[in-house]
C-alpha cells in the first residue's frame, strides 16, 4: 500500500478497516495469517502497518513520518477495554544525560496517534478478531503532564543507576519493564556506583488505566 499523503487520507483508509473481521483482510491482501500469536505476537500490528501504509519500521521515529503519526493497534475486551499494555518504544540505558521530554522519543511518539482497536478476547479465534473504529489523539495538557513527570521520574531512576530497582508500579500513565526476545538479549547500563553492568533491554509501556480512559472519552464523545 502506498503511503497516505495526508492525515484525513490515513484516517479514511482507517475507517474503512472498521468492523472487518482479520481473516476477511488477510483474504483482500492474500496474507497468511498465523495460527495463534504465540511465536508472532506483533503480527496484527505490523498487518495494519502494512495494510495502512506505514513506512518507519523498526527504525525510532513515528510509523508515518511524513505526518508525524504514530500507529498503535490496541487489543480490546467486547466491552471496549485494553486487554494489555500498549508499546511505545525502547528505554534508553545509557547516554542519558542531558536527556529532555522535549526532545525524547516517548514524546515523538506520542505527539499523534492512531489507534487501532481490535476485539480480541482470548476465547475469539484470530481470524475472528474484528478491527474496531480508529481514532486519531493527540495528548491534552492534563494527559502530557502527567506523561511528562512520568518519563522524567523514571528517567532519573535510570540516570542515577537503579534501573534494577524500577519495577511496573511506577507511573500513572507510563512504566518501564524489560523487553527482550529472551534472556540472553542483555545490554550495558550502570549501577549507582556508575559502573557499567549487563541488564535486559527495557521498554516504556502505556499502562491499561491510561488508555483505557483515552477510548471511554472518544467513544462516549468527551
């Protein structure tokens, strides 16, 4: 798909995957789907990233660069609520200091996004799975400063060595928690005494409760 040239283009060719079943857009595209997500847990995200045309893959910027928009698929309960933690990208470790919320990529990415809600309670089978309506949000000013004092409380902790200590009940709106494929995938960080140490990769994460208010106000019209 090529990319969409403007916000309302992305928005219209994301409200016409609303209330299709994954396996009806696998078949319009000729995609295999997996049987489960077990070994693919990203695979709807990156299917809507390509159905969609989003360019940034794995590289640190916005999905759509052009446009500044970040895509998030969001998996929800049939009563409209996250099912999980929604990934915004990798914590830095090292190479911190002088770091701002201004110029960090939490903030890139979380400038402009569009979710992609999709009912997916476990008991539904993956190809049953529907896509839900999108919508496009950007954070208030209510909801910037709580992700801003957020990013920095954490960032501190890493800053001052206690990346170990920092566990998922921080936060009001963002934690951190390690990300890695397995548990060999270790990176360098340092310890209070700053010296240098191997840890797992860690992620920033949207907890359930914040996103979970984000789709009651824009489907209850707040």
């Amino acid at each position: 798909m090529n990319r969409p040239e403007s916000e309302e283009t992305l928005l219209e060719r994301a409200n016409i995957l609303a209330g299709l079943k994954l396996r009806e857009l696998a078949n319009q595209y000729a995609v295999a789907m997996p049987d489960n997500l077990k070994r693919e847990k990203g695979w709807v995200g990156q299917f809507i990233e390509m159905v969609l045309g989003a360019e940034a893959g794995s590289k640190p910027i916005p999905d759509f660069p052009h446009l500044g928009i970040e895509l998030k698929t969001l998996p929800i309960s049939l009563a409209g609520y996250p099912l999980e933690t929604t990934f915004v990208c990798t914590a830095p470790l090292t190479g911190i200091t002088g770091s701002t919320w201004e110029t960090s990529l939490v903030k890139s990415k979380l400038n402009r996004v569009l979710w992609i809600p999709v009912v997916a309670e476990r008991s539904i089978p993956l190809e049953e799975r529907i896509i839900a309506s999108p919508m496009l949000w950007s954070p208030n000013a209510e909801e910037e400063m709580i992700l801003r004092h957020d990013w920095e409380e954490l960032m501190d902790m890493i800053a001052l060595g206690y990346v170990e200590q920092v566990s998922a009940k921080y936060g009001v709106a963002l934690q951190i928690r390690p990300k890695a494929a397995n548990s060999k995938a270790l990176t360098e960080a340092f310890n209070a005494e700053g010296e240098p140490f191997l840890t797992l990769p860690r992620g920033f994460y949207l907890k359930k409760q914040f996103t979970g208010a984000i789709l009651q106000r824009y489907f209850s019209g707040g």
